[in-house]
C-alpha cells in the first residue's frame, strides 16, 4: 500500500507546477483544504494529508492552472475587516475599491443618510458603508440578477440591512432622491479588454467593459445623477487608472461641483467625488 503524502510533498508539487511566485495562492488552497489557520497549517506540513483533503487541494490547484481566478476557487474574496462570498458572475472585489469606501466616510461622518450604490456587484461597497454607518439607509442596484443574488446573500451572512433591486443603473429608482450615490461601474475600454489577464477574462464582460473608451456609464451617470440627489448630496465614484480628468470633465459639464480626483496606494487615479449644488 501506497504511503499517503505528506503536506510538504504535495505543496512542494503544487508550486512547482504552478510557480513559485504564486506561492500564496497555494498557501491559501492547503489552508482552505484542510479547514485550518494558516500558521497551523504551515507549522504541520510534515502531516500525511487525507484523501479528501488531498482531493479538494489538487483540484484547486487544477483549476489555477486553468487561470479560474483564486477567489472563485474559494468561494470568497477577503475585503477591508470582513469577507465576502463570490462565484462566476460576480466582479471579484479588489482592495483598490476601499479607498472608495474610505473618502465616502472622510466625506460624512454625520448621518444618518439615504445612501445608493449603483452597480453593486457583490455588494461589497453597499455592505462595507452599511457595516460602518448602521443608522444610514442603505439601497443598491445591479443589471445582473447572478451579481444580486451575491450581495443579498453576503448582506445576509453579515447581517446589515440593504434593500436591493434589479435594474439598469438608475431605472429602479425613480422618482426617489439620495444623499449620497456611490458606483463601481464597468469602466475597461475595447482596447484594454484584449490585453487582460487570463484570470480577469473569467469573470463577467458585463461588469468590466465599458464601451469603447471605458467612459459610457460615467456618461450615463454624469447626465443621470443630479436627478437622484438631493440639494447638497455627493456623487463618489470608482475609475480606472488615467481617466480622472476625463471623468471630472464630463461631471463638470453636467453641473456637478467641487469635484476631486482622490489616487490609490500606486497613485493612479482611483475615485472621482463631486456634489450637487446646494
């Protein structure tokens, strides 16, 4: 009879088939295999692993190879003080997306507020605001009932109130005013869209593209917003990386003011922020 191996042996397999430089995607797939913390885990890599367990890490290591993104293979992607769940369908959430989150609450630290966020996804920035700013109410849309499903289920298991609708950006919101308006709208341009990651192209067309230059919702959301706001509120939102100007000059035209281009930890443009006029 074949002697089980160990957990040394299969991680040492495992990064020399995937690369060493992924060395902690395959820590976290022997975490998530043998349900334990990580210092455990690495402390006992001399253990024989069990077949189930040893099972669950070969396929995750399988699919990695077939770049499905980490998160997927796991089930969950870690963002600020919590965790949510994630599947194909839904953008997987990045930590550039905090800064968002972070300027809202620099922005007003008063409340209570009507808060909407457009174009939730997995509900990851409706859910961080609502988790910080429980006396806010909190609303938020998504085209994409695979996306809504997510973030109902993850407002859920993090038991915060959100009432969650489904429809394109402003459509199920009419006739209702807010004081603040967050989105993490699609915003990779055609171009952009040939040279992703393999990874990145896993997830859905839907929540990356947008349009031609990556600017379309922006558009819709300069032309639509001030509508949705109340005198006062504020508009925040995520962008890619090199389109803050742009992005500002189109809210300008539209009659926004006071508007700022905050950066990320790499200083390329990450939010733009602007408000209605009082």
């Amino acid at each position: 009879m074949t002697s089980p191996k160990t957990w040394q042996g299969l991680f040492n397999e495992a990064l020399a088939q995937v690369g060493r430089d992924r060395r902690l995607a395959v820590e976290r797939l022997m975490v998530h295999a043998r349900d334990m913390d990580r210092a455990l885990a690495l402390a006992h890599l001399d253990e024989p692993a069990l077949a189930a367990e040893e099972e669950v890490f070969t396929r995750g290591i399988r699919q990695l190879l077939d770049h499905r993104p980490l998160q997927y293979i796991l089930g969950e992607a870690p963002f600020a003080d919590f965790s949510l769940q994630v599947g194909e369908g839904v953008l997987i959430p990045r930590f550039d997306t905090e800064i968002l989150v972070d300027q809202v609450l620099a922005l007003v630290a008063e409340g209570p507020f009507r808060l909407l966020d457009l174009c939730t996804g997995s509900g990851v920035v409706a859910i961080a605001l609502a988790r910080r700013c429980p006396a806010w109410e909190v609303f938020a849309s998504d085209i994409s009932p695979e996306a809504l499903d997510q973030a109902r289920a993850n407002a859920r298991r993090l038991a915060v109130a959100i009432t969650f609708a489904e429809g394109d950006l402003f459509a199920p919101w009419q006739g209702q005013t807010f004081d603040l308006i967050t989105a993490n709208p699609p915003y990779i341009s055609s171009a952009d869209m040939e040279t992703l990651p393999a990874e990145v192209r896993q997830e859905p067309h839907l929540a990356l593209w947008g349009g031609a230059d990556g600017l379309d919702f922006y558009r819709r959301l300069a032309q639509e917003g001030l509508t949705y706001l109340r005198p006062g509120g504020y508009m925040a939102c995520e962008i890619g990386a090199g389109q803050g100007e742009a992005v500002v000059h189109l809210f300008r035209q539209a009659g926004f003011q006071d508007l700022v281009i905050h950066y990320d930890w790499q200083g390329h443009d990450r939010v733009v922020l602007g408000r209605k006029e009082r």
